[in-house]
C-alpha cells in the first residue's frame, strides 16, 4: 500500500513539474510575440495620416512595411477590375496581441481604415 501510495505522489509531482514548466514556456513565448508585434505598431494619429485616396505605395512609405496583407479576389456589384481589394494590417500601439489597425484598398486606392 505504501508503495502505490509513493507512486502515485511521484507521478503527481512529475505532472505538477511539467504543467508548470509549460505555463512558463508559453508565458515567454507570448510575452516575445508581443514585444515583436509592437515594433512596428502604430498610434491612431499615424492612422489618420493615412488619407483615403492615398495609393498603397505612399502609405507603406509613410507608415512602413505592414506587419501582414491580404488579398481578395472575391466579386461584388461593382464592375470587376482584375485587381481585387487589398487589406493590410499595423498593430495598435499599446494594443494587445490580437489588437490591429487594417487599412482597406480597392485597387490601389485607400478607401477605409478600421481597428480591429
């Protein structure tokens, strides 16, 4: 009995070890995506300048490199350019992980700007 009894602690401190090192782990992951995500985060006033009509080129010049893109082909009512609606996205200056500015396009014209 003694000796089922010292197994089953071994066990439990063997798990409580490797969920605690984990939880530690992915804590540090976390913490370094967000330090990276927040390099090239923007503040609503750098937004705004942003100015609808503005081409993707100018912004990406005035904002930099977005931290990711999107392209759409999907169709509308609006006659079919070839082209597509382009979204990209600046993480939100003291926004969390998941927080996100995306700047949408219809062909290469800025035509909205939101915070997701």
């Amino acid at each position: 009995m003694k000796t089922v009894l010292k197994i089953a602690l071994g066990v439990i401190l063997g798990l409580t070890v490797l969920i605690v090192g984990c939880s530690a782990l992915l804590g540090s992951a976390v913490d370094d995506v967000e330090k990276d995500s927040q390099k090239n985060a923007k503040t609503v006033q750098e937004i705004r300048k942003a100015h609808l009509g503005d081409t993707r080129a100018d912004i990406e010049r005035r904002l930099g490199k977005p931290a990711s893109t999107q392209e759409s082909t999907s169709t509308s009512d609006r006659p079919n350019d070839g082209i597509g609606d382009a979204y990209i996205y600046y993480p939100v200056k003291g926004g969390g992980i998941l927080d996100r500015w995306q700047l949408v396009f219809d062909g290469d014209k800025l035509i909205t700007r939101n915070k997701n």
